[in-house]
C-alpha cells in the first residue's frame, strides 16, 4: 500500500510541474543544444555576418543569396576535424551542407562580436 501511495504522490507532482513548465515556457523559443555541433551553429548565427570579397563574387556570380549561407548555418555540419578551435583570437569553423540540391563549404571565422565567411567552395 505505501508504495502505491508515493506512485501517486509522484504522479501528481511530476503533472503540476509539467503544467507548470508548460505555462511558464509558452511562447519563447526555449531550446536545448547540448551537442557540440548544435551549439556551435547556434552562437554563429547569433552573430553579425561578414563577407569575404572572394565569396560576395562568388556569389554573385553563381547567383546565390546570404540566406544559402544562413541555411548552411541552421542545418549545416561542422567538421571539426578541418577546423582550428583552439585558434586564439579567433576561431574558424569549417561548415559542410547543400547548396541548390549541391554539396558546399563554408569557411568561418568566429570572433569576439562578428563571424567573417572567409571561403565558399562546391563540391562537385
């Protein structure tokens, strides 16, 4: 009988705080990046964005706009074998993903308060 009763003690607890997680979170964009991968992806698109000469003619040249690159950093990879995280003052991140149905690269440096594209490149 008495661990029947802690079962319904811990039901009724465990569903208050639900609800109550529930209330408090509505409609903020809570989220929970706890792989290296995510993680890193978020704090870059966090940042201000610059371009490379190299890569603002690339892209215009192949016709590409600055929201391939922001899809590259919401659903792109990190190889963090090609990149240099441990690069002091700043670190560079080297991001695979698809451009147009097309393998791609992008090449960046993290600093402090913006991140620089420094490299487009297509994998062919």
């Amino acid at each position: 009988m008495e661990i029947k009763r802690r079962f319904i003690f811990f039901g009724f607890g465990f569903t208050i705080g639900i609800i109550l997680l529930l209330i408090i979170l509505n409609g903020k964009e809570a989220s929970c990046n706890y792989l290296p991968n995510a993680r890193m992806l978020e704090i870059l698109r966090s940042k201000h964005r610059v371009y490379d000469d190299d890569v603002i003619q690339l892209m215009t040249d192949k016709n590409i706009d600055s929201t391939v690159i922001v899809q590259m950093l919401l659903n792109g990879d990190i190889d963090f074998s090609k990149s240099k995280v441990r690069q002091e003052p700043c670190r560079y991140y080297w991001i695979d993903g698809y451009v147009k149905e097309k393998e791609a690269s992008i090449y960046v440096e993290n600093c402090d308060t913006i991140i620089t594209i420094q490299r487009l490149t297509f994998t062919e």
